[in-house]
C-alpha cells in the first residue's frame, strides 16, 4: 500500500533503553561505556542514582555508533562504583 508513510522503517526509530551499573574500572577510568545495541542511536538520556538519590546534575553524555559514553562534568564526577545509570538512546 501506497502513502503517505510507506518506506519509512519505523522499527529503527524505536527508542532503546536500560540500566547499568558503574564498575570500578569504570570509575576510576571516569567514564562508563555501554553498547547500546542500537547503531543508529544519535540522542541519549541519562539519569544517575548514586546511594538511592539522583545525582545526575551535569553528567557529559555522548552518543556514538550506538555506544552511550557517560563521564565527567563539572560537578557531577563518576568517582563512585555501583552508581547505576539509568539510560534511553533514540
């Protein structure tokens, strides 16, 4: 069926999401790594609970190749293993 939507891919543009938990090679590296699993991921949104509150403030996240990088900002720094990180890329 022809239209106004046909040939768009919509399985693609469905957003992706989970949560991990920060490891001391993470922390000490101050940057977490995780594979999305989604390679057209160009947008993610990031909310860190550290010890039961969010603590996300300024964390500097970035999206790559459907890798999600979440490091350092300038308050907010990763020094703490089993921080979790609650993510959604799209």
């Amino acid at each position: 069926m022809a239209g106004p939507i046909s040939g768009i891919d919509f399985a693609s543009k469905i957003p992706v999401g989970g949560s991990h938990t920060v490891t001391a090679g993470e922390a000490s590296a101050n940057a977490a790594v995780i594979n999305t699993g989604m390679a057209n991921a160009a947008y993610g949104i990031v909310q860190i609970i550290r010890s039961g509150k969010v603590a996300t403030s300024d964390a500097a996240v970035a999206v790559a190749a459907g890798v999600l990088t979440v490091g350092d900002g300038s308050t907010y720094n990763m020094a703490q293993k089993n921080d979790v990180i609650n993510w959604i890329v799209f």
